[in-house]
C-alpha cells in the first residue's frame, strides 16, 4: 500500500483483503511498510521482549561469510556462503539477525509466533538442507534480492525446531519480506508445513496465523481518518466530540490482533511523503504508538532480569530499502543514529563479522539549549 493517501481507507482494505486472502490462501514486535510517493521504500519495526534485555548489536556480514544451519544435532545443517553482504541487528550476543537489510536493499525480520508456528519434523538424511527458525534471516538477507528469489530459495530448504539455550525452547517465529519494488510477503510454518503470503499491506505482529489477521480487519472496516458527520435526529443537531471518531471502535490494547489493525489504521492514514528520506520520519511516527513500557511484552509473565531496561521495547529501525540506510534508536536513547551500506565494501571488509554497538553509552542524548551570557 503506498503512500498515496486516500480520505477514507474501507475500500481500501476492503480490496487488499480480497486481494491478500485469495490470492494465497519471537517477541511482541509491530512490522510496517511504507511506499512513498516517489515509489521508494521504508521497512521498520520495534523489538519488544519483556523477559530480559536481548543485548542486540549491529552486525556487519561481508561477502563470502560462510554459514553453517543449525540442526537439533548441533552445526551438522545447510552449508552456504553469503553473496550479498548484510546488515543487521543481532541478539543475544549471537549472530543470528533478528532484523536487517542486505545490499541490494532486501529486507527481513523474525517475529515471534509462539502457539502458532509449527516445523516439519528433523530428518537425519535431509541435515544438509536443515536449517533452524534463527537461521532464516541469515539465509534470505545473504542469498536474495527480490521476493522472487525468496519464494524459490525458501523451497530449498527445511526449517526444523532446535531449542534455544536463552529460553529453553525452541524460537517459534513467522517472517516478513520486503524488497526495493515495495513487494511483502509473511512466511509462517503451520503444522509442519510453510506457507508464504502476499502481504499487500506490508503489516505484521505475532499471532495467529496472517491469513486471520486478514479475515479479523473485516471487523473493522467502518474505519476512517475522516470525522462522522453531524447526525439530525427530529429536532436535535448531534456533532462529533472531537477530532478522530472515524477511528471510534480502533482497538487500543497491546494484543497482536490488535496491534495489526492499529497498524493497518496508522499506515492506511499516513501523510503523503515525497521519498524514503521523508517516509522514515513517518515509519519512526507511526511506530513510536507501539512502544510498550516494561511488563507489557511477550517474556513479562516469566522470570525476569530487567537490570538496566527501561522499556519493553528495546529498538525501533526504519530500514530504507531504497537509500540502503539503516535508521534506528532505543530503549536509552531516542536519537535516531544511521549506518549507510552504500559506504560499505562488504568484499574488503575481511572475512569475520563486525559488531557495532547500538548505544556506545546507554544514556539519553540531551541538547542543552538554555541561553548563555
């Protein structure tokens, strides 16, 4: 959906809801695109995980990095070596990428789908195709550079369940997809078997399934950016309150299903912005609604290590497809910091992957403008 705006936006979703349904039929994160007028591309999402910090890094692959997939056996899966070199945001401490961009401007990022996600079955014989949920988005971002590739690459290979030390289970996630010609899709494993959706919207948060999500917005078609109009009832003049009732009925809560219709409204609504420089702001704007403060996320009902956090969201990245920029701030400090991969020669960076920091210090950056003699 582009940022072509339209006053009301029913009959939009009502034709992407027709569209995305019959044309295919790991933490509490929100995923949005936006396309702007220009036709450039802005991916971004926030990181929620309420359980403990996730430490994440910057992470630079080069080309030629060799990988090896996991497998309930050990590093026993599916060797590759990278063709694109990537950038993205790690976590825990290791280098699997949670969310990142390669250099032709493929985007990717893993969304946790616990109660929902379900892999086929681990097979001794098929090792060397095997790959586990926390490799995905190193075998997409270092292979591909269009959706197309994608589809095809993610046939070849099998996405098995390997418990994750740092939570004791396995990571049950789903996928969303974005390339530089604003095209989206959702990967998902339901009982045992993956499924890949057209996701028109460009919209994702965790559970249930994304063909649900779909079906649940037809609740909420009456949905609009413009006001109700004043209402005669026999002699009585009716007006709305106040500016917004066309979003009366908009679920405010932190649920999935209602983050992904608070997500469809926001992008669905949001101002018409020149190029992807401009449509960042907007990713940051819209985003910045799905901030959840500590105890609201996915984790929080467990025990807990929250030294040191200040939030349930830990980053937000607005990722331009089209610029090849990483834009991203955190938990500790909302300026927005920028790596750009076009500076970057991902063939002569040498042959171990580099970390970055997210905040080289953990603390708010202040401007002090108080006038001076």
């Amino acid at each position: 959906m582009t940022l072509n705006k339209k006053k009301f936006i029913p009959i939009l979703i009502g034709f992407l809801l027709i569209f995305g349904t019959f044309t295919n039929s790991i933490l509490a994160c929100t995923g949005i695109r936006l396309i702007a007028t220009d036709n450039s591309v802005v991916y971004g999402r926030t990181m929620e995980w309420g359980k403990f910090d996730l430490q994440s890094r910057v992470t630079i692959i080069p080309r030629g990095y060799s990988f090896i997939g996991l497998t309930p056996e050990g590093e026993n899966g599916k060797k590759w070596k990278a063709k694109y070199g990537v950038v993205g945001l790690d976590m825990v401490g290791q280098d699997f990428i949670a969310d990142g961009m390669n250099e032709k401007g493929l985007a990717a990022g893993l969304f946790y789908h616990k109660g929902f996600a379900s892999y086929p079955t681990y097979e001794k014989d098929k090792a060397d195709i095997t790959i586990t949920a926390l490799d995905v988005t190193n075998y997409i971002l270092s292979l591909f550079a269009t959706i197309d590739e994608v589809r095809q690459g993610m046939e070849k290979v099998r996405v098995v369940a390997v418990v994750q030390e740092e939570i004791g289970i396995p990571v049950y996630a789903h996928w969303m997809v974005t390339d530089t010609n604003g095209n989206s899709i959702t990967i998902e494993f339901c009982d045992g078997n993956m499924k890949i959706f057209d996701n028109p919207l460009g919209v994702i948060t965790n559970g249930p399934t994304y063909d649900w999500h779909m079906m649940n917005l037809r609740n909420y078609i009456n949905l609009s950016s413009v006001a109700f109009p004043d209402k005669k009832i026999d002699d009585l003049d009716f007006a709305p309150m106040g500016a917004g009732s066309g979003m009366i009925g908009l679920p405010g809560d932190n649920t999935p299903p209602s983050r992904f219709v608070r997500a469809v409204a926001w992008t669905g609504t949001a101002r018409p912005t020149p190029t992807s420089a401009e449509t960042v702001y907007e990713v940051f704007r819209i985003l910045d609604n799905f901030n959840l403060p500590l105890g609201a996320a996915e984790g929080s009902d467990n025990s807990s290590d929250l030294e040191g956090m200040r939030s349930s969201t830990i980053w937000t990245t607005a990722w331009n497809l089209s610029g090849h920029v990483l834009n991203y701030h955190t938990q500790h400090n909302r300026r927005v910091r920028a790596l750009y991969l076009d500076k970057i020669d991902f063939s002569d960076i040498g042959d171990s992957i580099i970390h970055i920091p997210l905040d080289r210090v953990k603390a708010q950056d202040i401007e002090d403008i108080t006038p001076h003699k």
